[in-house]
C-alpha cells in the first residue's frame, strides 16, 4: 500500500507526526510512507526509519505539483494540515481513501474526517492514530529519531573541537510567526553572565534570520567567550548538539521539542502559551512560567517584568 501524509510547515509539527509514522509503519509494514513536507525539514528524515519516500513541498502548489502527486498512485492520503491546499492536493491524488481533520467547506474533498480543536500538537496526533484504530506503541515523539553508525560518525567529526557534554545550549529565537514567545534579549544576556563555570562553552543557536538577535544578546554579555551558531548548522548537526548537550535553555520552539526527543536536560521559558497544549514531552525538562492571563493580554510585559531565575 502507498500511503501520504501530508506534513505542516513548522518543525515542532514534524516531531509531534512521528507516533503517527510509527504507528503506520507498525501497522502497515509492508506499506511505502511517502512525506509531503517543506524542503528544510527534509534532512530530519534521515534520522528515522518510518518514511520511504519524499516529495518536497512548493509553497503554492501548482499544476505541475498537482501532477505529480496523482502520477505517485497513492492508495491513502493523509492530511495533517489544514490549509487550503493540503485539501486541494488531497482531491488531486485521487487516492481513494482520503483521511484528514475537518475544516468545511474544505474537508469536502476528504473521505473521512475528524474534528480538531485547538491547534496542531500531540494530543490531535493521538486523536488521529484512536480514530483510524492503530495499534500503538508511542504516544509522544521520544525516543523516535535517532542516528545511524555514519550518521552518527559524520557529525561527530564536525564537533570534535568541542567537548559537548561540556556546553551549555541556549535557543533564544522562536517562529518567526510567533515572536511574543521570546523573553527579552537583556535577560537571555544576564542568564548567560550567571553560569560561573569557566569549563563550560555556552552556544547560542538559532536560524540565519535571528543572527542579529543572536549577535544583539552577545554583545550585552559580559562572557565574551559565548559561540552564536545562527544560521551555521544544518538541521541534523542541530539535532546532533541538542541530543549532547549538558543543558538546552530556549523559549517555547521547534528548539525544545527536537531536544525533548533525545530527553535532552533543559529549561524551557513559557509565557503567552501554555506547556499543556505544547509540551515539551520530557521527564528531564523544567518549564519556568508566570502568569498567563497577563501573558495572553499584553504578550512580552511578562517577560519584561519577571527576572532571570536562578
């Protein structure tokens, strides 16, 4: 059986769709999983077992992506997404059993449907995975990505100048879409002045765009010695230094969740939205939140007003 799965864009919904791929694989182990997903999030693929194929996703989808999809003879299709065209390309599969969450008039080109409240997270893909009556082995995204020997050996050597066991992570940034995640800048530069352990490299991670807010945190440290890694790892060298690293320090981001799977130790800095829809799914992790009322009314005062924990 070939079956799609529609992947969404972020990587934090990624990692929340991998029971939903073990669980297919587990059920279906003869079937050939062929991901729909943007191309950055393709490298994280090489890190698990349950996908076969993978067609990288265009923006806008077109005729020619239309084509292309129903030319690949799906027999499933699944919609993890809601977007207008996650339906359209659903329809132009033509793959007989048409599986997503509804959203009318849209979830017309479906052949089964189940509702979703709230947003995308764990707890929808465990909704999913009841309705369609898979057998289950995973009920969140630990444990679920891993590397290979070459893998593994590959991104060792990028890192053998620094013993990660001995650094300490911190990932400032957030969506680029959901920016009132962020606590500010001074705090993230006092946290870093308070670590007084001279054996420790402090790295700072994060994607190309947030390099100047990266560089901004730096230079109000008083440690000059902190590393800003923005936009200079892949996404697999990213998932390598959080599944070592002695300690991940971020807000809530793709950054926690690809760190919560490895059970990465971290401090997780929730404000505006709430760890009980999002995670992180982690024994070894502590959220460090504050008054959500005020969060959900005026966004960073929070942040602004609530000092860098000890």
């Amino acid at each position: 059986m070939k079956i799609a799965i529609y992947q969404l864009n972020q990587l934090g919904d990624f990692l929340f769709s991998l029971p939903l791929l073990h669980s297919i694989k587990k059920n279906f182990p003869q079937s050939s999983v062929t991901l729909l997903l943007p191309t950055w999030l393709k490298p994280l693929t090489q890190l698990t077992p349950f996908v076969d194929n993978i067609i990288e996703r265009p923006k806008i989808g077109g005729v020619a992506f239309f084509r292309e999809i129903r030319d690949h003879n799906f027999d499933w299709w699944i919609s993890l997404s809601r977007s207008p065209q996650s339906y359209l390309s659903a329809k132009s599969s033509l793959a007989k059993r048409r599986t997503g969450f509804s959203s009318p008039p849209f979830s017309y080109f479906l052949t089964e449907s189940i509702k979703q409240s709230g947003p995308f997270n764990i707890n929808a893909v465990n909704s999913l995975c009841e309705f369609l009556e898979l057998e289950r082995e995973s009920y969140d995204y630990r444990g679920l990505l891993s590397f290979s020997d070459d893998l593994q050996k590959k991104e060792s050597d990028k890192w053998k100048d620094i013993d990660l066991h001995k650094t300490i992570t911190i990932a400032p940034g957030s969506s680029s879409r959901k920016t009132f995640k962020r606590r500010p800048k001074d705090q993230f530069a006092k946290l870093i002045d308070e670590f007084s352990e001279p054996d420790f490299t402090i790295l700072l991670t994060g994607s190309k765009e947030e390099y100047e807010l990266i560089e901004s945190i730096k230079n109000l440290t008083k440690r000059k010695t902190a590393v800003n890694l923005a936009g200079k790892l892949s996404l697999t060298q990213l998932a390598y230094l959080l599944s070592k690293t002695r300690l991940l320090i971020c807000n809530d981001s793709g950054a926690m969740h690809l760190a919560s799977v490895f059970e990465t130790p971290l401090i997780a800095l929730f404000g505006p939205t709430s760890p009980a829809r999002s995670g992180p799914y982690n024994k070894n992790a502590r959220v460090i939140i504050g008054d959500r009322r005020l969060c959900e009314q005026f966004h960073l005062e929070l942040f602004t007003k609530t000092s860098v924990p000890n």
